[in-house]
C-alpha cells in the first residue's frame, strides 16, 4: 500500500513533474496543491459507500443527553451516510447536523439503541490498492485538468482513471460477495422460496 507521499510523487510524475521529498500539506507549493486534489479525489469515492469503508447491524446508543452523534461512531472520523436496518428498517432516521433525527417523532433524542449501517471516511494508507490507484489517477486528471489543461498526459490519465475505476468497482463486487437474486427486494418480488417438493418454507 501507498503513503501519501508516494501518492502525491505518482500525481507529479503523471503529469510530467519533479518528485519531491516531503509533503507540503498547509502551504501553496505544487505538492501541497496535489495533496488538496488527492483528498478531494479519496472523499469523492470514499462517500459512495464500498467494502472496506462500510459498517452493518452496528448498535449504536443515545448519550446521556439522549443524542446520538454520528462522527463518534468511528473515533472522530467523518461518517457519510447513515441508515437504520433490520427491526430499525422501517424507522425514518437522518442525520441533522452532528446527530441523528427521528423525523416520525420531530426529535434528536431517543430513548433507546438503534441498529444502523453507515459508510465513514478512511485515511489513505488505509484504503485497498485498487482504491488508492483510483484515487491517484482520479487526482492527477483533475489536478492536470485545472493547471496544466494542455498537456497531451490528460488523454493518457483519463485512460487510466477509467481503467482503475473498473478495477476497483470489480474489487468491490468480489469483497463484497453480493447477489442481488438473494437480497429482500427481489425476496418479495419473486415471493417465498420454495423446497424441491416445492413448499413453501
């Protein structure tokens, strides 16, 4: 797996540039404008929600003061979309702001556990290689687009963003184990299923 560093030097390489030592995460250098472009491209993927980056059937509690806060849920780190699921599935839970908000009882405190899924933010030395090579050319492209909108790189990099894009979706459909012939919307379409004697179980 790649560092930031590494990641922000492929960016600069793609696009025709020197590497450099050190990361220049608060300044205006051409690092430091890399490395913005690379957070950007790692949220914009993080937040569609993929294997290693997503939390089922997680019972989560109200505090003290009644409220649940969503960025607690990971220790701080930023949580994207939250759902509930299972006996809570039919429940019209949001997140307004910090905390979630019961919009069938107009309120942000509840009185008893929840059980939700949710997606949440992961640094970027710990995202899966497929995902951190998606990130990268999906930084490059659109660093290069905004500075360098002539070089003849971007026809390349566009090829590869796509190319790693498909990797990583395939990658996400294999760790996932998903079949959509076993999930509970087609549960209902086709009805009950039935034994080889052909009851109905």
């Amino acid at each position: 797996m790649k560092n930031k560093l590494t990641a922000v030097n492929d960016i600069l390489r793609r696009l025709g540039r020197p590497p450099v030592a050190s990361l220049d995460t608060s300044g205006t250098s051409t690092q430091s404008l890399a490395e913005s472009h690379l957070n950007d491209a790692v949220r914009d993927i993080q937040k569609r929600g993929w294997f290693y980056n997503f939390k089922f059937n997680v019972t989560v509690s109200p505090a003290g003061n009644g409220k649940i806060a969503v960025n607690a849920l990971e220790g701080g780190a930023e949580v994207f979309d939250v759902d509930t699921v299972n006996v809570d599935s039919a429940k019209n839970i949001v997140r307004q702001g910090d905390n979630l908000f019961d919009l069938d009882n107009n309120t942000d405190v509840f009185t008893g556990s929840l059980k939700i899924a949710y997606h949440f933010a992961v640094d970027f030395d710990k995202m899966p290689d497929a995902f951190q090579d998606w990130a990268i050319a999906k930084a490059a492209y659109e660093f290069g687009s905004a500075f360098y909108p002539d070089r003849p790189q971007l026809g390349r990099i566009r090829e590869e963003l796509q190319l790693a894009e498909t990797t990583a979706r395939r990658q996400d459909i294999s760790s996932s184990n998903t079949n959509v012939l076993n999930s509970q919307a087609l549960t209902q379409v086709r009805g009950r299923p039935r034994t080889p004697d052909r009851s109905v179980h």
